[in-house]
C-alpha cells in the first residue's frame, strides 16, 4: 500500500522510513523547486506553531527558515546583521505596543 505525501522532509526522514522496512520515493529538488518548497514548509510549520504554541514547533519553523536562508545565497549571520539595523531603526516588539490608530490633529 502506498502513501502520497508531496512535501519537503528533514534528511534523515528517508533512512527512518527505511528502517522501518518501508521504501522511501525521494527526489533531489533544483533550486527554485526547492525554494518554493521550503516557502511552502515555512508556511505548514507556521501553521503548526499557531495551533499549539510549542517550542518544538517553533523551533521546526526556525529551521526551516535556516534552509530557506541559505537556500537564498545568504547567512544566518547576513540576516542577523539586517535584522539589527532594522531594530535599531525602528525598535523591536520588547515593549509589547499595540497600535490601535493614528488621529491627525485640526
């Protein structure tokens, strides 16, 4: 009996399945495939984070956007170095502000 799943899995999933006496289908995705792929993980793991809260699925989000970086030519460090700039320029959410509207005076 086969199982269609069609989606990005963590490197070790095929020897898992493997070592459960089942045959993985794997393919090697190019580039923009995979890129497109790894957006549409970020996107099930986001999901999965919303719906429970854990830290495990924070931290399965995280790494997908580690792959998504890299995947992108970049660093991890590279986009630190943005992500500080743009707190410098505009803060960050340590507050906890809310903004509700904005009223023009006259």
């Amino acid at each position: 009996m086969s199982r269609v799943y069609e989606k990005l899995v963590r490197d070790r999933i095929p020897e898992i399945i493997e070592a459960q006496g089942e045959v993985p289908l794997v393919e090697i995705l190019d580039g923009e495939a995979y890129r497109r792929c790894l957006d549409e993980k970020m996107q099930e793991e986001l999901e999965e984070y919303l719906e429970d809260g854990s830290m495990e699925e924070l931290a399965d989000l995280i790494e997908v956007i580690r792959a998504a970086i890299a995947a992108r030519g970049c660093t991890w460090d590279e986009v630190e170095a943005l992500r500080t700039a743009k707190a410098q320029r505009n803060g960050a959410f340590e507050k906890r502000l809310f903004l509700r509207g904005v009223n023009r005076p006259g």
